[in-house]
C-alpha cells in the first residue's frame, strides 16, 4: 500500500512527556475573548495553508491535528508557534524543538490513535481524553475548520479506541485515591444507611461526597474549622454540617470517618477519639486521606478500628498503573492493525473522488451519441427498435460506471 497516502496527516504536540504541566499553556492558541479558538486556527490555516485543523487542549498536552498544507521548512515549529502564540518570546522560540514534536504520516496516525485510547496519557488508561478529543472534534466542525479529510480520521479514531478499551484491561483497576478509598470502604459491605462523618472541607472530601451520594449513603455528617465550607459542601450532597470542635459530642453515633484536612498535623488523637466514642464499643472504619496523617497511631492501635490510610491507598494506586501500563503493549497491535485499515480507508475514499466524474461523463458520452452523432439514423428506426436502442444505451451506460470503479478498488 503506497505510504504516500498518509503523508498530508500532521501532528504538532507539546505534551507531559516533555514539558512540565504548568508550562504548556504557553503552547496553546493565544487570542482574546470567545474566538481565541477559531481565530487562531484560521491565523494557522491561512499562514501554512492547512487544509483542515482540530485543535485539541487539555491540562497536561495541546494537539494540532492538520491535514494538508506547505511543504514544510526546517524552522517549521518556531514558525508555526509564533503565528499560534504570537507573544511567544525570542528565546523561547530558540529552543523550541526541546518541548515540541513534529509528527507526520503514519507516526502522526499512530499518535492520534494512542492518544485517544488513552496509551499516552499522564493517567494511563484515564478516558476522559476520549471524551476531550471528540468534544474538541465537534467543536472545530462547527468552526467549519474540518472536513472530509479529518473527519476520516477521527472515525477511525474512535474506532480503535473503542477497540483498545473493550479488548484490553488499559481502563480497569482504579487510580484515585478517593476512587480506592471507596472500593475498600464497599468491600467491607457496609449499609447505605451507615452513619458517615467526613473531617474536612476541601477538595479531597468534596469527592468523597459525591462518591458517596452516588452510592446512595444517606446519613452524612460533615466537620470542617470553617463552618460555612462545611455548610456549601453540605447542601451540595444533602448532609448536616458543623463545626470541627462538635466531633466530641458524636457520642458514638458513627460507623465511618473519612478525614483530610490541611492542618498538617494529627487532628483525632485518643483523647479526643474517646470523646468520639462516649464508650461505644463497636468497630468503626476510619480512611485518613490526609498527609500527614490527621489520626494518630495510638486511636488505630488502642481501639477497635479498621484503619485505611493515604499510603497504603498510594501504595495500591501505583500498582494498578503498572497493571495498566503492561495493557498498553497489548494494545499496541490493536494500533498497528487500524493505521493499515486507515491508510485502506483514504484510498477508497481517493478512488471514490476520483471516480465520482465517471457517472457524469458516462451520462454526457450517452447524450451526445443519441442527440447528435447517430440522430438522424436514430430517427429511421421504427418503435420498438428505437426502444431496444434506449434499453441497450441504459445497459452500457450502468456497466460503464460500475466497471471502471470496481477495477479501481481492486487495484
């Protein structure tokens, strides 16, 4: 199959990979206001002559995805992120081939495959690039930004990805502490009407929260030192809250803690877990999502505890990204396999382009012959001759287009 087909498709990429996080920005299209997007792609477009572009950015990588355009000169991606930002600094322009990657061909293909199953993500296996990529799609075919071309593309995209997340386990074991905090708490079979009390306002228990509604707790009880945090995240999930000094009036009315705060220091010590307790006896779960720890050893080993906390969680969290990364190589012939289907898919579509004017001079060959080359012999024919004539001309007409195509798709 000529690889020469594959050559218009392009990538430029800054990604994790080599770059830190907060410095990408710096890659992105640059503008004012709600056309920064569209008015930066067309800046692109009408300065290298791109054919279609979608643009796609998320927290940790920016993708230009392009088809068509100029030849392309050494200089290439100074130039090209200078029109893409343009108050990107001299220097910075100097050294750009550190942090910026050129793709083209079959490695562009290939690059847009694995990103979109998610094999060359921060987060192996995290789908929500999916999602990223197809929402960037449709937002740049509402631009009008691309066509028929990329459109191809992102078909196939779709396609393999949907391949590698069903066929491999690259999506399976979670990362998430929050996520494996949660899988350990349902292991353990706890009621939905068990007594939960979350230590904490913050981000990491405004997750824990919706986890928990999602798996439909309903007795929730939220502590935080700002009474009015505690109250936001409260109404946000349906719980009481109050003010962290309350926790020694629970009186052992509690089945399960989840405690992350930002004090930096053991906030549940055993004085004040005995004032929890009010000589309730019960096993209670306690998960310490904090670091440092916000429950001090002595509460675990004193008392009737299961006791879930941060590093054991990281501990676990590392090792199923390993197990994923192993799924990336089972994937990999998934990829190799849909660049070949690809690269069959924009030869059929270039035959059928090339093929689509067949119909119409067929059509036009028929039309001269019967009006004007053998009209007036035409015209001596009886009826039913004249018939036989216009029934044989449609026959050839039909064979003359079909049998062009289908010997152009079999070559």
């Amino acid at each position: 199959m000529p690889m020469y087909l594959l050559e218009p498709y392009r990538v430029v990429t800054v990604t994790h990979h080599n770059l830190n996080v907060q410095e990408i920005g710096h890659f992105y299209l640059h503008g004012a206001g709600d056309t920064r997007v569209a008015d930066g792609i067309q800046r692109l477009k009408d300065a290298f002559g791109f054919e279609e572009l979608h643009y796609l950015e998320t927290c940790n990588r920016v993708s230009y995805i392009i088809y068509g355009g100029q030849d392309l000169e050494a200089d290439f991606l100074k130039s090209f992120f200078k029109v893409a930002n343009p108050d990107f600094g001299a220097e910075a322009l100097e050294t750009i081939d550190k942090f910026a990657i050129l793709l083209e061909a079959e490695d562009a293909i290939k690059h847009v495959f694995e990103l979109a199953s998610s094999m060359d993500s921060l987060v192996v296996g995290e789908r929500e690039i999916f999602r990223q990529y197809r929402q960037a799609y449709e937002s740049c075919k509402q631009l009008g930004h691309v066509g028929d071309k990329l459109r191809l593309l992102e078909k196939a995209t779709v396609k393999t990805a949907k391949q590698v997340y069903n066929n491999t386990k690259i999506g399976e074991k979670p990362l998430s502490v929050v996520s494996l905090a949660m899988q350990a708490l349902m292991k353990r079979q706890h009621q939905t009407n068990s007594k939960v009390v979350l230590v904490g306002g913050g981000e990491t228990n405004a997750l824990v929260a919706k986890f928990l509604k999602k798996y439909q707790y309903s007795d929730i009880r939220i502590y935080n030192r700002s009474l009015h945090n505690a109250q936001a995240l409260a109404q946000s999930v349906g719980a009481e809250s109050f003010h962290i000094q309350d926790l020694k009036d629970l009186d052992g009315d509690f089945d399960i803690i989840f405690i992350c705060t930002s004090a930096n220091k053991v906030i549940i010590d055993q004085a004040l877990y005995t004032e929890m307790l009010k000589g309730d006896d019960r096993e209670k779960v306690i998960i310490d999502l904090a670091v440092p720890r916000n429950v001090s050893q002595q509460v675990v080993d004193n008392n009737k505890v299961h006791y879930i906390d941060i590093e054991s969680l990281k501990k676990l969290s590392e090792a199923n990204l390993e197990f994923r990364k192993q799924e990336v190589e089972k994937a990999r012939p998934i990829i190799t396999d849909n660049i070949r289907a690809f690269r069959n898919l924009v030869q059929e579509r270039k035959i059928e382009q090339a093929m689509s004017a067949v119909p119409v001079e067929v059509k036009a060959a028929k039309a001269r012959a019967l009006n004007d080359v053998y009209r007036d012999r035409i015209d001596l024919l009886d009826p039913n001759g004249k018939a036989l004539l216009m029934e044989m001309m449609d026959y050839m007409e039909k064979k003359c287009v079909s049998i062009p195509i289908k010997l152009a798709k079999k070559i």
